[in-house]
C-alpha cells in the first residue's frame, strides 16, 4: 500500500488527468495559452496529490472538511448549554424573605455554593399581627376545593355551621377551630346577608380578626331546586329502608342528612 501511495497506478493516472480536463474549463482562474490555470499559490507535489486522489478508477468523493464538521458539531452541543445558562430559574431569588431566613442559613452552612429554593412561605403573605384593640370588620377567606368566594373579604359577622351548633363569629372572636356540618352559612355584611349551603369542612378563627373557611362543597342557596330536594329525600329515605349493607345504610343515611338540612334551610 505505501508503494502504491509513492508511485500511483494508471488508473489513477487516467483520473488525474480526467481533472485536469475539468479543471482546463471549468476553473474561475485566468488560463494561460496551454490552457492551464494560472493561480497565486504554488503547485502541490505529485507525491502529495496522490494522497488526496482516490485509488479506485475515477471514484468522486464528496466528504467535508473535518475543521468544518467540527466547528458545527461544537456549535451545536454548546447552543443548549448557552440557552440553559440564559434561562431563569426559580432559585434566583434577589432577597431572602425574613420567614425563610433560618432556612437560608441552614442551606447555606450545608450547600453553600447554590441558591436555596423557594418554599411556601415565599408565596405567602404574613399573617397581620393581632391588633391592641378590637377592630371594626371581620376578614373572611372562604375557599373551595375548585374556587375562592371570598378573599380577604371584611364583613360584619359570619355564622357558620359547626358541629357543636351554629357559631357567630364577630371581631375580636376567640381562637377556634370548628368542624362543619351541613347547614347554612351566613355571612353579613351591614344588611345585607348571604347564604350559602355547605356540605362539610372546617372553620379556623384566628385571634386577629381573621377567620379562614374551607368547605367541601359549597352553593349559593338561592340556587337550589326545592322540587329536586324533595325528590331527594324521598329517595334516600327509601333507600335507607332497604339497606342491607353497613355501606348502603352509612351511604343512604348521608343522603338523608344532607337533604334535610337542606329542605330545613328553604322551608326555614
């Protein structure tokens, strides 16, 4: 193979030659008389020529410089890594909330060369302090599970159905936990008083004049069908008769419960 490298065959002759022909009319440098191509750069040597030149008769090779191939291939594997760097995360935090600054310094004795992440508390509002005196407005946050009814709203009075009973809530109320029933809830604001049907759920008061509400299901009691709570708890009724099962009679008698607090609210 190196001797055929130094001296080529006639078949590579027969190619080199076929490449000068091309060359002759179809190169963009001035020809002289002969016509060969007059060029700046010096000729390469033969012996160097046939390095390039394949050995198989008048084979064409179209393959692309390896510097080239290589500045893409670079090219292409650093376009994510800029990208990535470009990119905010959520630990790019610009200040420290005071709540989370014991967790800061816990993070950064342990991992001091990353960002601490964000935590609950970074989302949340504090809490307002319990006030010296007594405020005029109760603020009421009453959630669902799907949706907000009231956020932050500043009322008069709530009446909630716990299970100890029908509690008011006014300002200045006590801190309490409650556990609700099915009933009404009232929330008054002046004259005017909205009512809403709540199936189950928890009341938290809090000492300074907040009460937060999370109810299970909740609806506008002006919204309910008289005639389809009737129904209801006719059907349920019935059912409760003929259960057999423990886990039919504990289904049909919630039935019951709930449609007799509600046909209690309407007819009440």
């Amino acid at each position: 193979i190196y001797m055929q490298m130094q001296k080529p065959s006639d078949s590579a002759h027969k190619c080199l030659n076929k490449t000068r022909l091309l060359t002759r009319t179809q190169s963009p440098f001035p020809q002289s008389e002969n016509g060969e191509a007059i060029s700046e750069t010096p000729a390469k040597p033969f012996s160097k020529l046939t390095h390039s030149l394949s050995l198989r008769p008048c084979e064409t090779r179209a393959t692309p410089h390896s510097a080239t191939m290589l500045r893409r291939a670079t090219a292409l594997l650093t376009r994510p890594v800029i990208s990535l760097r470009a990119r905010p995360f959520s630990t790019d935090v610009s200040e420290i909330p005071v709540a989370d600054k014991s967790f800061y310094d816990a993070w950064k004795k342990v991992i001091p060369i990353l960002e601490p992440p964000h935590t609950p508390l970074t989302f949340m509002k504090p809490r307002p302090p319990t006030p010296s005196s007594i405020p005029t407005k109760l603020t009421v946050n009453f959630v669902l599970p799907y949706n907000s009814e009231l956020a932050a709203k500043e009322v008069d009075m709530v009446i909630i159905p716990a299970s100890t009973g029908h509690m008011g809530v006014l300002p200045g109320h006590v801190a309490t936990i409650a556990e609700l029933k099915p009933g009404v809830l009232s929330v008054h604001e002046g004259t005017d008083v909205t009512k809403y049907f709540v199936s189950s759920g928890f009341a938290f008061i809090h000492a300074n004049s907040y009460a937060d509400i999370i109810a299970v299901e909740a609806v506008p009691l002006d919204r309910v069908d008289p005639s389809l709570v009737q129904k209801g708890l006719a059907e349920f009724t019935q059912k409760l008769s003929s259960a057999s099962t423990d886990l039919e009679k504990a289904e049909a008698q919630i039935g019951v419960d709930v449609h007799s607090a509600l046909n209690a609210a309407l007819t009440g």
